[in-house]
C-alpha cells in the first residue's frame, strides 16, 4: 500500500481550494494534466473530477521531490504534499483554483501510464470510434465527468422530489415473459427451461400497473430498459426511464407532478424558472402544423395544408394533384421566405433526403412580383385561380419559396417535419444541437388516436399500447370505426424532443374486451398473452395511469450534449457493438448446448424438426 494513501490521506479535491487556503498544508491526489519543465521549476496542473490545481516542484521546497517530477508525464496518477501559496499577479481567471498554486514538500508515483491514443481535454480530435474503444480515458475528460455528474445529480433530485411526494421507490424485473407489441425485445433462453426464453423487459409497464392493483398508490423507479431496435442519435439498445405510475388520479394530476419534477430539474441544474402550467397541443393540430407529435416551438416553419384548396379547385389543371386527391392523399407546404435562399445544389439535397423517406420528390414554387410561379413543372398546367388560391393559404409572398409535399398522409407528414428540422438548423434558426439563449420550449401533446393503421397487414394495431384508455365518448367507435377513437396519452415534447410519454389505463375489464376485440385479439389470445393483468384488473383495479420519462434524453438536453452516448458512460454503437469490450461476442457450443440453443448461419434454414 501507498505511504502517502495508507498513512497521509487527501485533504482537498483539485478545484477547492481558494484564497482563504493560503498558508495551509494539503494533500491532492489525481492525474497529470499537464507538465511544463523551466530547469529549476516544475509546473505540472493536477487533475481529478472536481477540478484543476496548479503544483510547483522547486529544490529549495523539497530536492527530491523536484528530481522526481522530472519523470513525471501526461496522466502519470500521482499524490502530492505541499503548502497552499498565493499567485499573486498571476491570477488564472479560467481556473476555479487560479488564484493560488501549491509549492510541493513531497511527491509519491501511484502509477505511470503509457502513451495515450488521444490527449484528455475537453476538445479532442481524435474519431468517436476511438474514443469509445478507450472510452475509461474519454471518461476521464472534464466535459465527459460534468456530463455524467450532472446525471447523477438528476437522480439524486428526482429520488428528493418523488420521495418528499409520497412516492415509493420500487423495483421490477427485467426478466420478464415476451408480451407482443411495442419494441423488439432482446431474448434471453433459459437453461432450466428447455426451449423456452425470458425476454428482457422494454418497460416495467405491466409491473408497475400490478402496483397499482396492489395497492401501492404512488410508484416510481429509475430503471433501465431494452429494446432491440435500430439506433439513432437518441436511441440506445439499453436505456434508463424514470418510470412513475399513480392510482386515483386523472392526467392533469400527473401532468401536476412531472411538471414539478422538470421545474425542480432546471432550477436547479441550470437556474432556468420553467413557467408552469406546460402548455398543451392536440394531436392533431401538431400533426397539422408540424407533421409529427414532438414539435419543435423554437422556430416557424410551419406546415400549411392546402388539400381542401386543391379540392374545391379539381386539381387546377394538374394531372398529378388530380390523381393525389382521387387516391385519398394530403398537399402540404413550409413557405420559406425571400430571406433565405436554396441553390438548385442545397435543394436537390433536400429532395434526396424526401426520396430517402418514401417520397416520389419534392416540389417547390418561386414566388414572383405577380405572384407567379417559377422554378417548378406545375407553373405549366395549374389553372390561375388555384395558384393565386394556394398562394393565400400559405401566405406566400414575392421572392418566398414554397416547397411542396403531397400522397399519403403518413409519408407527407414525415418528409416535412424532416424538412423542416433541415431548413431549421441550415438557417440557424435553431442550434445544431443544444438549447440556446435559454430556450425551452416544454409542450404536452395529447389525445392521439388509439389506433393506427397498419398499412401493410391491413389491420387496425395499437397506437401506443392495448392498456391505454379511450376517450369516454368513443367507446362506442371500437368496433364500428377504430380510426376516430381518441384516448387518454399524452407524450412530453421539449425543442423538438420526446422525453416523456405515457396513458391513463384501462381498469374497466369490460372495456378492456372492447379494445381487444377491436385489436382482433379474441379472448384465448388475449388470455395467452396478457392473463395474469386480466386476472388482476378483476379483483378491485383502481383507476391509474402514469408517464416514463428518458432519462438519457433529459440528461442529453440539461447538458447539451450533442449525442445521447455522451451522457451513457458506456453506450453502443450505432450498430449495437460495445467496441471497447468487444459486444456483442461468441460464446462456446458447450454453452449454447447447456442452453438448447441450436446456432443459424444467416444463409442457413432450420432443420424441420
């Protein structure tokens, strides 16, 4: 064991001391930071979590410890003696601790360290690949550790705030039997169970509900979660959500207490007074003039439907909006004024972008001193009315540009909202990522459908869970017309992120059998998959619901970090790869056996069995 560690101790972090220490004699332990040799001083910056110190190796404090300092390099872990001297004139205004140094009586080597791949820093150069295969030495970067305590002061502020509400702190498994619907689960077999496989469980929504049923009122967890799905800036295979469920209670009270939860988060992280109540978005109004249900308010852009114009002009000569409007389609538009301009290049990149979404293209208009069209095949054929008429709807004037979707909602929808993000950051609007000049932007989105379409087994699936409760007024609708029910969901948007969603629950057996029937989901189905929350919503269910927030996107945006990996210590790629410790890997034939697992090449069919 260390001398210096068994018998000295640590008296002080790198960033604290002060002034008002001068005089004092301190340990500090850390790493080298930096190192510069003037002959007969030794200037090295000592690094930990909390901070940076300045240390000075001279002869006359101590010979032996200025000879061994000259050994020191780059992220060598060392402990240091010495007393607290002032800098006087040489005031570092960019260090907490710039206003003193300390003069070093004693130096202790813990351990030398090798070459490093990249420099720790905040800026680093070095590819994010090589960064997550080192990823203990990214973490050792100051940026990366105020990220990640600033998670940590989340949760601790978030256990404070549930706890001080009544709120108790319970665990759920995650193996857990596979329930269709949702996410892909990650499956895991079972080695008791020849055959047979846990699934990794995606939420603890059906536990928490048993909760509720149990009689434990007031639920929360900070839990991690799985779904085997595609990635992407803000998805992770393995996640954390602050999963909160309450009984006896309507969606206002829920939104009462998230609300207070995310004002108590950014008061006291960043001293931002988040002005409450959050407003509220129908669903269908966001869809409108957004195209999505997480719209971003910092900015304008807003989509203009023009269907019904385009309707009460039959087309307006256009053979093409003719044949939209007889196959059922939409016509949207983002009016783009005169101030911002597209090269034929930056457009055309808009319109690969469309087609990489589904789309056939995507139009645009000039808008000329006479309202006139230019830049765009449709100035040909449309009739005068309808161009003067589109013209009014979306308020287009001289010099503005419009740029034009149209076809099946679903994909109309999903290019301009896509659209409009590009245009958005392109035109600084808004950042690149990031909040700025304090903006946020909070908004619950809610009563969406509880049913959508899917297209391509032509049937009727939940929208976002079988549980979720319908609007009173609509049960009714379940079986006659699924596409008009709306239900009690609602999903926490802030600057163009979802960080929270959830649903009232359905705690009503009988209208519980209505939804699945409307699902196409009979009894013994519903029995196989879900029996064990029928059973229980019999024997005296009260009414409940409840919200998840993410906890990785909260984190994300609180720190402006520009990617979700930067705030999980240690995240996947985007192809679900751990390339620090090789993850996914290979496992034996003995374990696969022990398992019942037979291997399949990906060309390779199953044996018939």
């Amino acid at each position: 064991m260390s001398k210096m560690i068994d018998e000295v101790k640590r008296t002080h972090s790198c960033g604290e001391l002060t002034a008002a220490d001068v005089g004092k004699e301190v340990v500090l332990f850390g790493w080298v930071h930096s190192r510069r040799d003037h002959g007969k001083a030794v200037f090295i910056d000592l690094r930990d979590r909390m901070g940076v110190t300045q240390v000075v190796f001279e002869p006359g404090f101590d010979a032996a410890a200025h000879e061994l300092a000259g050994s020191l390099r780059l992220e060598y872990v060392i402990g240091v003696r010495g007393v607290v001297d002032s800098r006087g004139g040489n005031i570092n205004p960019k260090m907490k601790t710039g206003e003193i140094e300390v003069h070093a009586t004693g130096l202790e080597i813990f351990n030398r360290s090798e070459a490093l791949p990249f420099v720790i820093e905040d800026e680093v150069n070095a590819e994010e690949t090589t960064r997550l295969a080192y990823r203990y030495l990214d973490l050792r970067r100051p940026a990366m550790q105020r990220m990640l305590m600033t998670r940590s002061k989340i949760n601790q502020l978030t256990r404070e705030y549930f706890a001080q509400n009544g709120f108790l702190e319970l665990e759920t498994p995650f193996l857990v039997k596979y329930t269709p619907g949702g996410a892909r689960n990650f499956l895991v077999p079972s080695r008791s169970g020849s055959g047979k496989f846990y699934a990794l469980a995606e939420s603890p929504q059906l536990f928490k509900q048993l909760f509720m049923v149990a009689g434990f009122d007031r639920y929360f967890q900070i839990v991690r979660c799985f779904r085997d799905e595609d990635l992407r800036l803000d998805r992770q295979p393995e996640f954390t959500q602050i999963d909160v469920e309450m009984s006896f209670v309507t969606q206002d009270d829920i939104f009462t207490a998230m609300e207070g939860l995310v004002a108590r988060l950014w008061k006291e992280l960043l001293g931002v007074d988040i002005p409450l109540p959050i407003p509220r978005m129908e669903f269908d109004e966001s869809m409108r003039r957004f195209g999505n249900d997480k719209p971003d308010l910092r900015f304008g852009l807003e989509h203009v439907d023009f269907t019904e114009v385009v309707r009460a002009h039959s087309g307006g000569g256009v053979p093409l909006f003719e044949s939209i409007l007889a196959q059922g389609g939409i016509f949207k538009a983002i009016r783009l004024p005169k101030a911002h301009t597209l090269s034929r290049k930056e457009f055309d990149e808009l319109e690969k972008d469309a087609k990489g979404m589904g789309s056939a293209g995507l139009g645009r208009a000039k808008i000329g001193e006479d309202g006139s069209w230019s830049q765009t095949p449709f100035a040909k054929t449309i009739s005068d009315a309808l161009r003067e008429a589109i013209n009014a709807a979306t308020g287009a004037e001289p010099g503005d540009t419009l740029i034009f979707q149209m076809g099946r909602a679903a994909m109309v929808h999903a290019v301009l909202a896509n659209i409009r993000l590009t245009l958005g950051k392109k035109f600084d609007m808004i950042p690149a990522y990031g909040t700025r000049d304090g903006d946020w932007r909070f908004l619950w989105v809610v009563n969406p459908p509880l049913f959508e379409f899917d297209e391509e087994n032509k049937t009727w699936v939940a929208a976002h869970h079988a549980f979720t409760r319908p609007h009173d007024g609509d049960v009714a609708h379940l079986q006659s017309d699924p596409g008009r029910v709306k239900c009690h969901r609602y999903d926490l948007v802030l600057n163009g992120f979802e960080i929270g969603g959830g649903s009232i629950r359905l705690h009503d057996p009988e209208v519980q059998k209505k939804v699945f029937e409307a699902l196409g989901i009979g009894e013994d189905e519903a029995r196989q998959k879900f029996g064990f929350l029928l059973d229980a919503l019999k024997f005296g269910a009260p009414p409940h619901g409840g919200i998840a927030l993410g906890m990785d996107r909260v984190a994300m945006l609180l720190t402006g970090a520009q990617s979700l990996r930067d705030v999980v210590a240690f995240p996947k790629t985007l192809r679900g790869t751990d390339l620090m410790t090789g993850a996914p890997g290979e496992v034996t034939a003995k374990q696969l056996e022990d398992l019942h697992v037979a291997p399949i090449t990906k060309n390779e069919t199953p044996a018939a069995s």
